[in-house]
C-alpha cells in the first residue's frame, strides 16, 4: 500500500487527559503501527510537558508555544521564535493531507489557513454535536458566537469533513450544505467481564458494583448519579457499591455530597489504563449522565466488557446498540437514574453481553483504519487541494 503523509493538527494532546486528546493519539499511535501511514501530530505547549519536537509510539509531535485566551481554550504565541522554527518544519514533512478536529477549538481555523497556504488538501474530523456548554453565560455567548462565523469557516473551507456519529452530522447540518459521511470511531476490544472474580475493593459477593469513570466537571452530572443512588428506595434494598473513578473541579464537592447520602461510594481518582482494564470488568453497572456527547468511547467499551450500561440519549450515544444492556435515559433527571438503575439490577444477570458481537463489529479498530486509508487513499489520488466537497 501506499504510504499516505499526514499532519494532525490537536489543540491538547496528552497528558492532557479528555477524550478528544486520547482520541488523537490513539488515531497516531495505531495509524503508525500499521505501517502505511506516516503521522505527525502539532499540538499546543500548554500542558505539554516536553517541548519543540519529541517522538513517541514511532511519531513525531511537534510542540507550540501558546497560552490559554481561557480555560481549555488554548492560543498560539505567533511571535515567539520556537513558533516560526515550527511552522517551517511543517512545511518541509511534505504531507499530502493536513487534518484538524473539532470546530471549537481555535487551532482548526488557524490550520485550516495554514493548509491553504502551503495547498495541502485539508481534511476536518467533527466531534462536537452541540453549542458548548461552559459555566458562564457570558463565555457561552462567546462560544456560540464563534460557531457561527469561525465555526462555520471551518465546516464550508475544508475540503473534506468526517463525522464522528450521526447525532454529530446532525448539529453540522446547521452550518453546512456539503453531503455528509460518518465513520464511527475504532476502539480497542478490552476484557471481558467475569463474574468468578471479585478485587479487594469488590470483595462481597452479593455487592452491586455501579461505577462511573470520567472527567468530575458539571457536564458529567455526576452528582445526580450519587442523588439518584441517595434517594431511590428500589436501590437502597440492594446491597450496591457506586465507584468513582476520575478527577476534575468538581471533586471536593461531590465527595461532601456523598458524605451526606451516607451510601456506600468510594472515589478512586484518576486511574490508568491497566488499573482500568483489571478492575471495570468486575463492575456489574455503568452510569454516563453526561449531557453532551458526540459518540462516547467508553459506552463502547464498557458494553464489550459485558456491563450494564446507563446513558443519556445524546448526541451518538443511541447510535451504539439498540440491545437491552444499553440503557437510555433522558438527561438532567435523578428520577429517570432511579428507574433506569432499578431495571439495570433486574436484568443485569440475564443481559449482560448482549451488545457485545454488534459493537465488536461495529467498532472494531483496523476496520475504522481501514476505512480511513481507503477514503484518503482516494483523496489523495484525486489530488483534491481546493475541491470543496464531502465524500
């Protein structure tokens, strides 16, 4: 096969920790690995803890000076000399396609005009399904401001747009004409659940695991999740156990919520993979409350390991599986937690890995990455610079 060139451009990349990040490295990383592909990824410096140029998994990262206009909003320092040394670099990878990701983040607009200028084809991957939701009115103002002119400039000057799910098409709609194509996301298939064992922290045996993994920030109302469990009586009867993995601003304050609720609930912080990949598919529960999502990776993931899982009917989420381990719920409600937590113990021992073959099909990796050289294999060969279309 032919090696396909590619220049990723990411506002955060790790060890800044979002799913838009991992997202972008994983795609790197097993893009590298397969051997037709050549990868570089341009992020800004401000959670890197490395500087200018570093390899990592067989790819080049290449590191800009920037500094936050406001929080997760990050913006290039234009004149500093390690920002000029950068962009010349770019220049000299000869890459056939320039790609950025999700339309909010400055760093699109700017790339997209750097693609123009150097005429390399440049290809946008959307990930949002909404307006963002930020906690001030004023700051939402500004964001949807943005959407509609910066935001829209990247959906109509791109020359090609991917779409991450159907419930992310669906919000693009509003800002463009272009025909639209969605590749739903590749993820790694991890362990199954077995029910044979139980950690020192799932140690009773007739203990229900309910566990949430997750950034602990509003839009993840995690806090309904630990009201719902406080007040349902259909849940209080079961002997449950609701874990909390993840951190964020909103750590300290949910802790003193759970105090209060005096239920069993232990907060785990921020967890690696491997720690993830030992001790969720001991869980018997999965809760997203989350009120916005463009298609969520760990709803896919957690279904392989054969949970039960609670989520809100957003964005891409019902585009996962219509079997009966998955859950949907309505967003905002501690009531609609409760009813569907108490459907979830009914059935959790004759449901659960009903999911599993469709999603391993449906989001098995090497046929995303398969999909993915085939239509930039295309893009290519047509030599596409400056044809503003979708496929």
């Amino acid at each position: 096969m032919k090696k396909i060139n590619v220049v990723q451009f990411a506002a955060y990349f790790p060890p800044h920790k979002w799913g838009y990040e991992t997202h972008a490295y994983q795609r790197a990383k097993h893009w590298t690995k397969e051997g037709f592909w050549k990868i570089t990824t341009v992020t800004f410096s401000v959670w890197q803890i490395q500087k200018g140029v570093y390899s990592i998994d067989g790819f080049e990262v290449l590191v800009l000076p920037a500094f936050e206009i406001i929080s997760t909003f990050p913006f290039p320092k234009f004149r500093h000399k390690d920002f000029r040394a950068i962009i010349k670099k770019i220049k000299t990878l000869n890459a056939d396609i320039y790609q950025t990701r999700t339309r909010f983040f400055v760093s699109s607009i700017i790339w997209g005009v750097l693609a123009k200028l150097h005429k390399k084809t440049w290809i946008h991957i959307e990930h949002g399904v909404d307006y963002i939701k930020l906690n001030a009115w004023w700051k939402n103002s500004i964001a949807r401001l943005y959407d509609q002119t910066l935001g829209r400039m990247v959906f109509t000057r791109s020359n090609y747009v991917f779409w991450l799910s159907h419930g992310c098409r669906r919000f693009a709609e509003k800002f463009t004409k272009k025909e639209i194509s969605v590749i739903h996301r590749g993820v790694e298939f991890i362990p199954e659940h077995n029910d044979s064992k139980k950690s020192q922290t799932t140690d009773k045996k007739n203990e229900i695991n309910v566990v949430f993994v997750g950034r602990l920030v509003k839009l993840k109302w995690v806090d309904l999740i630990i009201e719902a469990i406080g007040n349902s009586q259909n849940v209080n009867k079961s002997n449950i156990h609701l874990h909390i993995i993840g951190d964020g601003e909103e750590r300290k304050k949910l802790e003193r919520q759970a105090k209060q609720t005096k239920k069993l609930i232990t907060f785990h912080g921020f967890q690696s993979k491997s720690f993830l990949e030992q001790f969720l598919p001991q869980m018997d529960i999965w809760i997203n409350a989350s009120y916005q999502e463009w298609l969520p990776t760990s709803v896919v993931e957690w279904l392989m390991s054969k949970l039960i899982m609670i989520a809100t009917n957003v964005g891409g989420t019902p585009e996962i599986s219509d079997k009966e381990d998955l859950i949907l719920i309505k967003p905002w409600s501690t009531q609609e937690i409760q009813k569907a937590l108490a459907k979830a113990i009914k059935i959790m021992k004759t449901k659960k890995g009903k999911s599993l073959k469709s999603v391993r099909e449906n989001f098995s990796r090497s046929k995303n990455i398969q999909t993915y050289y085939n239509k930039y294999q295309e893009i290519v060969t047509k030599g596409s610079c400056g044809n503003q279309q979708t496929i």
